[in-house]
C-alpha cells in the first residue's frame, strides 16, 4: 500500500473523505441535472458556438471536455476568466458556462457583475446556494462544496456536469459512468519509487488526456509544493525536452489510437536523458522498454480521463507525503481564491 512519510494530518484527512465518496457523487451529478442540461444543449443548439469559463482545476476540467465538445461538432473552447476580464469576448452568440466548484472564485463573481445574464449565460458548481448557484440556471454538482484544498472530487464531479450535458447533446459516455461505479486501482509504487525524489515534474497527454495532464501539474504543485507542469504532447516536444534531466520526473498519460502518437518518442527521449519515464497507459499497446507503466482497461475519450484520475490522485498525495509535512494544508493559498482588489 502506497504510503507518504511525512504528510499525515488534516489535510490529508480531507483529501481522503473528498476521494472516498467522488465516484457515487459524480455518478449522481450524471443523471440529477436533466432540466439544466437540456436547456444547455439547446442554447448551444441555437448559438453554435461554446464558452467555457473557469480558473483553477476548473478551467483544466473544461480543458479536458474541450476535445469532446468539439468532436461532437461543437464550436469550443476554454479560457480563463481573468482573460476575458482583461480582453472581453468579441460581440457574436455564444453559450457561455461559468464553472466554479465553489461559486465564488473572484474572477467568476466579476464577471457574474459584467456580463449580461440573458438565456445563453449558464454556470456548473458543487454549491447551490453561492452567488454563482443563486445567479445563473446551474448545473449542481452533488455532495456539496468541497473542503479540501486540492481539486479531488470536485474535479471528478464537473467532468460528470459536463458528460450530462454532452449526453444531452448526444454524446454517450457510457465508459465514464463504467469507470466512475468501478474506477480501476492498479499498484503505483513503481511510480512513486520513479517520481518520488524528482525536484520537479512534467506531465504531459493528448486530447482530454492533455486536460487532465494540466489538472495534475497543478494538483502536484498545490500537494508537493514542486514546480510542476502539463503539456500536450506536441507542446513537450517544441522546446521543454530541453529541461529533461535525471532530477526531473516525466508522467505520460497514454491514451488509444491517436491519443498514443508520440509516446515513444517523448519516452525515449526522457529516458536518453537519464530519467525513465512513468506512463500512465489506457492504450491497450504494447509496453514502452524502459518505461515505469501503470496499466488500465482500454478506455477512450473521457472514460480514459475517469479511469486514470483515481490512480494519479492516489500517485501525487503520495509524492507529496514524501516531500512535505501537512499534505493538503496550504501555506500561502486559501481554498476560495477570491477578488484580487490589485487587479
């Protein structure tokens, strides 16, 4: 069993609660928001173009359905709130969704006063009663707000928001709600043992892997207080690979079909580099020489993000047990980030 050393407490403790009851809470969050959804799909319907708004482990949980939208034909695409605080949309319908966990991110409530609240203006949160939940129509996350400081469930419920309403769109996730019952649990000592001592940790993936990459760089950083990153894999290839170096861990998140294109390359390369990659594999491919693999049940598209995201959150509190005291209890942050009155 895969253990920290030195990240026992509260935090940690809360992570824990929030870990154990994510898959039941998004399985709820699926089939509990059919009015919103429907009213979502239909204003996407009618605009043909999609926003999705957040900051934090929200805004990488909209990139990771980015990919999904857009195969479903969809015009989307994800960005910030401070971008758009600071460069406005231009003027042309669109459905626009303000995603936050809390509904009360600082960026989100600024632009709750800005924009105009008209029937293509949607939000998704796990707290019906913020100012987000009480403002807009919403998607309701179930199980409540999340108390601890890193995005564990909430991350988990949202993609569940979002397969809801891509359900009503007429996207079918049945693998998402398969993986979400009975999520797999393979053993990730080997990886631990690989990343553990590492100062600092690239990630990288394609499609909703590359989403789901970027959420981890950020979980890693808040947990183990390391410089962390997400890349796509192309993006790793066009100038990162010159970080690569024995003190510097590589997680690939490899998904089938052309979600795999350039896993060996970039493998090859960290392992030339005298760090053997770790590689995340829902592939159903052969093996990489030389790589750490944790392997999972073939699974595309955002089945293969809920069938990794138990595994790698279990991964990163567990390297983070081995870098700091308090695993979970922020020294600088708070779990709300609210207005920057400076901004």
């Amino acid at each position: 069993m895969t253990r920290g050393t030195m990240g026992e407490g509260i935090g940690l403790a809360r992570l824990q609660a929030e870990m154990a009851r994510q898959g039941a809470d998004a399985l709820a969050s699926l089939t509990g928001n059919a009015v919103v959804a429907a009213e979502l799909a239909a204003s996407i319907a009618r605009t043909g173009s999609l926003v999705l708004v957040g900051m934090g482990a929200s805004h990488y949980v909209n990139r990771i359905v980015e990919p999904a939208w857009r195969k479903a034909g969809v015009d989307c695409r994800a960005e910030t709130a401070g971008d758009i605080l600071q460069q406005d949309l231009p003027v042309r319908p669109r459905t626009l969704v303000l995603v936050s966990q809390s509904g009360e991110s600082g960026e989100i409530l600024q632009l709750l006063d800005r924009l105009p609240h008209n029937s293509d203006l949607f939000g998704m949160t796990l707290a019906p009663q913020s100012t987000l939940g009480r403002t807009l129509p919403c998607l309701i996350g179930a199980g409540g707000q999340e108390v601890a400081f890193a995005a564990t469930r909430s991350l988990t419920v949202t993609l569940a928001l979002h397969a809801a309403a891509l359900a009503v769109h007429g996207v079918g996730e049945e693998d998402l709600a398969a993986m979400l019952a009975t999520p797999p649990l393979p053993d990730v000592d080997a990886a631990l043992a690989a990343l553990a001592s590492k100062t600092s940790i690239i990630i990288a993936g394609r499609g909703e892997l590359r989403g789901l990459a970027e959420a981890s760089g950020l979980i890693l950083m808040e947990l183990a207080r390391i410089p962390a990153f997400g890349f796509e894999f192309g993006q790793f290839r066009h100038g990162p690979l010159e970080a690569l170096a024995p003190e510097l861990g590589v997680l690939l998140l490899r998904g089938p079909g052309s979600l795999s294109a350039g896993t060996v390359t970039l493998a090859k390369a960290a392992a030339g580099a005298g760090s053997p990659p770790v590689i995340f594999d829902c592939s159903g491919e052969a093996t990489i020489d030389g790589a750490v693999t944790v392997s999972f049940p073939p699974r595309e598209g955002l089945g293969a993000v809920a069938a990794m995201l138990p595994a790698l959150q279990k991964l990163i509190i567990a390297i983070a047990g081995r870098k700091v005291t308090g695993v979970g209890e922020p020294v600088r942050s708070t779990k709300i980030t609210g207005i920057d009155h400076e901004a």
